[in-house]
C-alpha cells in the first residue's frame, strides 16, 4: 500500500493506473482483485496509508514554528511522495470519490484539531479559526512552491508564508 500512497501524492489520483502501482508493489492485476474490488478501494486504502505519515510527522512536532518550518520547506516542497498528501492532493479531491473524500475530510479535521492546539492561548481569540487559516495558507503556499517554474519565487512563498504564520501566531502581549 505504500507503494500507492507515495504514487499518488507524486502523480495525483488520476495520475497512475492500477497496473502501473501494482507492476511497482510486485503485485499483479488479478491480485489486486483479490484484495479489492474497485480502484476506489485501493485509492482509499492508499490515502489512509499516506495519512499514517503525517500521524507520525505530528508525533514529532511539538511547536507551532517547528511545524511551519517544517512544512513549508524545501525538502518538503522537492518530496511529495513522501510528503503531506493533505496538499499533494489537495487538486484532485474536489473530482475524488465520497468515500475518498470522507478519508480526506476525517484526516483534515484531525489535522485541524492538532494544528489548533499548538495556536498559542493568547495569539488568538478563536484559535480554531487561526488553525483554519494556517492550514489554507499552508496548504496553498506548498502547492503553489510547487506550481512554479523560478525557484527563487518558490522559495519566497515558503518562506513568506512561514514568517507570516509564525508573526500571526505569536502570544499577544499585555498591557
């Protein structure tokens, strides 16, 4: 499964058949069929796969700026198959399968709760809605680092949009 997990966040859902990620897992068609019934199933199957990586990612994220430092990176920006599939796919899930898309909504949902408790108390009166915030500016500053052809303004969204988080996210100060 894993093998299909990284191959899509590189490729997009639509992006590889199921022979190609079964050739690659050393699997064939017709074995594929024995532990699936439809395509849908295995794409399902590989975002749950992926989305293990990004439960042991925030295992080793304690802070705020480690996760936006992380995050918008260039080793995360240069390894989307191994990266967050949260953003990887974030383009194909508007045309994904419900039960794709329940996956994706159940892992973003989580993603939300985690990212808002790392929100400092004080930097925020509605820290959900910071958290909500951060991650739609996450998620579109990876892609669109992604998107460009110059590297020097791929490098710029990353790093813009990572000092921009972290300075919107600092405590307030008292008076």
């Amino acid at each position: 499964m894993s093998v299909a997990a990284k191959r899509f966040r590189e490729l997009g859902l639509e992006g590889i058949g199921v022979a190609d990620v079964m050739k690659e897992a050393g699997v064939t068609v017709g074995g594929f069929y024995k532990h699936f019934d439809s395509r849908d199933e295995l794409v399902v199957e590989a975002l749950a796969t992926a989305f293990q990586d990004l439960d042991r990612w925030e295992e080793h994220t304690d802070t705020l700026a480690k996760l936006l430092e992380n995050y918008l990176s260039e080793g995360h920006r240069d390894a989307p198959g191994t990266g967050c599939a949260l953003g990887a796919l974030l383009g194909d899930m508007p045309r994904a399968s419900r039960s794709a898309k329940a996956v994706y909504t159940a892992r973003l949902k989580r993603s939300l709760a985690y990212s808002t408790g790392l929100v400092p108390p004080n930097a925020a009166p509605d820290r959900r809605a910071r958290s909500i915030l951060m991650i739609s500016a996450m998620l579109g500053a990876i892609n669109l680092s992604r998107a460009v052809s110059d590297p020097d303004l791929s490098l710029e969204i990353l790093q813009r949009t990572r000092d921009q988080l972290i300075g919107l996210n600092k405590p307030a100060k008292a008076h």
